[in-house]
C-alpha cells in the first residue's frame, strides 16, 4: 500500500479497538496540531531533493528500520528559522515490506520532487534537523503531510497552512491526492474514533469541503468521502458491530468496549437528500452501498421509502447496507422486511439482517436469527450469533435459543455464559468443565476470555453459599475448579486463598497455595503472605 495512503484506509471505518489489536506495543495519542507546532523548532515546506543512508547516535537501532537523511530545498518556513534555501532531516524509514514487525518507530518515506509540510526538532548540526519523536501516535503519520505542489504557503499559522494546502489536493487531478486529503481531513476533525479525536478542523468545514465529491465518478474518491459525511455512525463497517452491539444491547458483553451510545450522525442528517441521490445514481454498487450505510441513525421517516427500493435492489451490497438501515425503525412492516431478508440468496445480506435485529434491539425477531446460527456462511452463522448475544436471556425468547444451542461447538461456551450469569446454579457443571478445559468458540471475535468469565461466575456462586456447605464436600467439584484459575493475574489465587481461610479451611488453603506458588511464574507466596495477615480484607465483589 503507498505510504500516503494509510491515512484513507483509517479514514475508511477501522474502529478504536480494531486499531489498539493492530499493535502488540502501546501507541500514544494522536496529538493535534498546536501541540504538534509547539514541540518542533521549525515547521516548514520543502521539495524532497535526495534521500541516503546516514549514520546518527541519537537514533536507536530498530531490526527492519534504518536512518535517512532527506535533503530538502525550503520553500517556506512558518515557525522557526531556516539557514539558507535548502536543509537535511533526518528520519527512519522501513527497510523492508509492511508485516512482521514487533514494534515500528516513527517513520517517513519521501518521494525525489514531492513537497511536504514537515515538523521538526533542531539537532546539534548546523543545516541539520530530526524527527519530533522516535515512536509513532495513532495516527501514525503525524509529522508530515504531502502537499499537492511546490508554491509557497500563502497563510501565517500551522493551521491554516495545512488547510490551505489540503485544500490544494483537494483540487488535485490525481485520485491518490484526493483520497489522501480526505482522510486528513477527516482525520483532523474528529473522524475516526480511533483518533481520540482530534479537533484540528471545524467539522463542518471539512464536511462542507469533501461533500462535493460523494459524487465523484472515481468510486474511490466518492466513498472516501461518503465515509466522512457519514462518520459517527456505526453502520459503515461490519468490524464495528460487536462494538455497536455492546452499546445498545441488554446483554452483557464483557471484555468489549462500547461506543458512545449517543452517537449522532450529523453529515448524515445534513446530506441526507444528496446521499440518497447517490444511492440511487448510475454510481458503481459499491460506491451506492456506501450511500446508504451513510444514512445510518439518521432514523428520518422520509427515508422509509428508499430503504423499501434498496431492499429490492439487485446489488448484494445495497440490499445489504438497507437491511441494516432498517434498525433504525419499527413495525411490522419492517419486521418483515427483516424477516425476508435474512432468508436472501446473498450471504452478506442475511449477515446484515441478522446485525441489524440486534441493532434494533428487536427482540420479536430473535427468531429469525435462530436458523441462521447453522448458516451455510460463517459470516452469517457469527453476525446472529453476536446479535443474539446482545439481548438479556430473562427474555425467555432469547433462552430458549441459548439453551437449545449449548452443543453448538462453534460458539461454546458463549450461550452457556450468558444463561449462567441468570442462573448459575442451573449450569454448575458446565461451568467448571469450560473453567478446566479453557474451552473458547471456533472463531471467537474477541472479548473477555471465556474461561476467566466462566471461572468469575463459579467463583461468585460459590462466595454465596453457606460457609458449612463449602466444608462438607458436596461442592469439592466446583473448589477443584476454580483453583484451576489459570495464570491471569495474581488476584484469582490470591483471592481463592482468602475464600478458603475465610471459612475455616485452612489445610485447604495451604494445599492449594502450596500448588499455586510453585506454578506462578512470580512471587505469588508474597501475595498469599498478605492474606494471612487479614484475609477478611479480600472478598472479590
């Protein structure tokens, strides 16, 4: 993928979550551009001349990065100072292909006769500069912006020169250039959430600049843009649903972030009526599908209609995209509308119908998600089953559902953990097996892991029994269990200890610290030593 591109791609609907999972290292916030401003000695504009190899102490050696030095001729400076018409910047660069990395610096690749609006940190080198920082934020281009041409900045602060230059490849003939400013764009005003966000740019300003394009012939630029005009609404990418589910469902879901449940799409309401026009253009399907996924929680009764046509559409992915539209409205028309849905002959419609059922939060459908757990597609198989999961079992609907699939192996033991969390008692054994046997779904989406869940539902079961009952035996099935806790943290077996010394069972306690210790890969005994002091102080809510 071209380095400049990956700003689109952000731009393009990757969640929060999604991109915390992306880095096995911790990435620090993005940081909006005053801060940015403030941290460097010089910001200036500059054609890239030459890049080499050069050697420098301060930058650290990282396996698959080198240090370069890029030569620039200034074309203007709007902080600081520069010493004549041409300075060097020093940076890392990749040194091979994306993938395999298990940390990545800061780092730029410049094109020979390309301009950039560049900020950076004076070095001990006269003519010399270097990189703000040596890791990335989130958004992990900070530091440079491409520009489309080589004149100069026509503003007197940060701001309004990289508005002024965004501006510039908004009206660029190269689709690539287009793309790239409205990902920044996007980007520096609040888009994606993954961004924390920034709020570099007016929103509506930047939604008034990258609207004329929703209708751009070039289907890249156009769903560029439809994704801003309808950010802020979770629709826009599948990867977003379990997240969104979360959010709105009953069910608890532990272990998955939620979004912000108030969530508005504002540049959906604002062009609702031109995006409904691209949704019905001669626009290529994909670009059409985005349109209506723009739409999401605009909840406008006017938009009934549309979605009635989108749902007879002859694209998959438009029919698609209105199934879930129909979350946002109630009746029974759309019940049945969702109902035919999630029988069409396309898999990615039935798994939209199935999303939006727990979108929606429509119970009386539930179901309708039930045959689809045996789907012929996995995708539609896991969109019923995470909608599914969205819903409360103390709706007996949803429990009958759950208990008739606790032999499902491709979402053991997920079912089984929602009707325990009810009715603990009822599922004991089942409990202990999944806490034993580390037991988790074929293709599990994520979350808490299933078998901690399992083992926190057996262990506060167990708190609430009679103290008698714990020591008579009846219940040692259940004790064995939960010291098989796993190595999570030094909490569970410190707190399984407290409960055995709380009720008198001290050999047991002991027995069982004994094991534990030697198991940990820590100084666990020093916990333990805690609890003998005053185990009353650890009872685990």
């Amino acid at each position: 993928m071209n380095r400049w591109m990956r700003a689109v791609v952000i731009a393009m609907g990757v969640a929060a979550a999604a991109a915390a999972a992306a880095h096995a290292y911790p990435v620090g916030r993005a940081v909006g551009l005053d801060k940015l401003a403030e941290q460097a000695d010089i910001v200036f504009k500059g054609t890239a001349l030459s890049s080499a190899p050069v050697e420098d102490a301060r930058f650290k050696s990282v396996r698959g990065f080198h240090t370069r030095q890029t030569r620039f001729r200034v074309v203007s400076v709007i902080k600081g100072e520069a010493q004549g018409h041409a300075l060097a910047f020093r940076h890392y660069d990749r040194d091979r292909p994306s993938g395999g990395f298990t940390y990545e610096p800061q780092w730029y690749r410049f094109e020979d006769g390309a301009s950039y609006i560049v900020f950076a940190k004076r070095s001990e080198t006269p003519g010399v500069f270097r990189q703000l920082w040596r890791s990335h934020t989130i958004k992990s281009d900070q530091g440079v912006l491409r520009c489309a041409h080589d004149g100069p900045v026509a503003a007197d602060t940060v701001k309004e020169a990289l508005w002024f230059e965004l501006m510039a490849l908004l009206a660029s003939d190269s689709p690539e250039e287009v793309t790239y400013a409205i990902g920044q764009l996007d980007q520096m005003s609040g888009g994606p959430e993954l961004l924390q966000p920034l709020k570099d740019f007016d929103r509506d300003r930047v939604l008034d600049a990258v609207s004329p394009f929703i209708g751009s012939p070039d289907p890249e630029i156009a769903q560029a843009a439809l994704v801003v005009i309808g950010s802020h609404n979770p629709y826009l990418s599948d990867q977003r649903a379990l997240f969104w589910l979360a959010t709105v469902g009953s069910g608890v879901t532990p272990g998955i972030g939620k979004m912000d449940p108030d969530m508005h799409n504002v540049g959906g309401r604002r062009y609702q009526k031109e995006l409904v026009e691209v949704a019905d253009s001669e626009a290529a399907d994909p670009t059409r599908a985005v349109a209506v996924r723009a739409l999401g929680l605009v909840r406008d009764p006017m938009l009934r209609k549309p979605i009635e046509r989108w749902t007879a559409d002859a694209a998959p992915g438009v029919r698609a995209a209105a199934a879930l539209l129909l979350a946002d409205f109630s009746g029974p028309q759309v019940r049945a509308h969702l109902s035919a849905l999630a029988q069409d002959p396309a898999p990615r419609v039935r798994a939209c119908a199935a999303r939006a059922v727990g979108f929606g939060q429509k119970a009386p459908l539930a179901d309708t998600l039930a045959p689809l757990l045996s789907d012929e597609a996995r995708e539609v198989r896991e969109a019923a089953a995470m909608s599914l999961l969205s819903f409360s079992p103390k709706n007996e609907a949803i429990a009958r559902i759950f208990r008739a699939n606790l032999d499902n192996d491709e979402f053991r033991p997920l079912f089984l953990l929602a009707l325990a969390r009810e009715h603990p008692a009822n599922y004991l054994d089942a409990l202990a097996r999944t806490v034993v046997e580390k037991t988790e779904p074929q293709h599990w989406w994520g979350g808490q892991i299933p078998a901690f869940t399992a083992w926190e539902i057996l262990f506060k079961y167990l708190q609430a029994q009679p103290a008698e009952d714990i020591r008579s035996g009846k219940l040692d099935r259940y004790l064995d269990a939960i010291e098989q806790v796993g190595n999570y943290s030094s909490s569970e077996p410190r707190d399984v200890y407290a409960f055995y010394l709380q009720r008198g069972m001290t050999e047991r306690a002991q027995a069982f610290g004994r094991k534990a210790v030697a198991a940990a890969s820590y100084d666990l005994g020093r916990y333990l030593n805690q609890v003998d002091e005053n185990p009353s102080l650890y009872t685990r809510q």
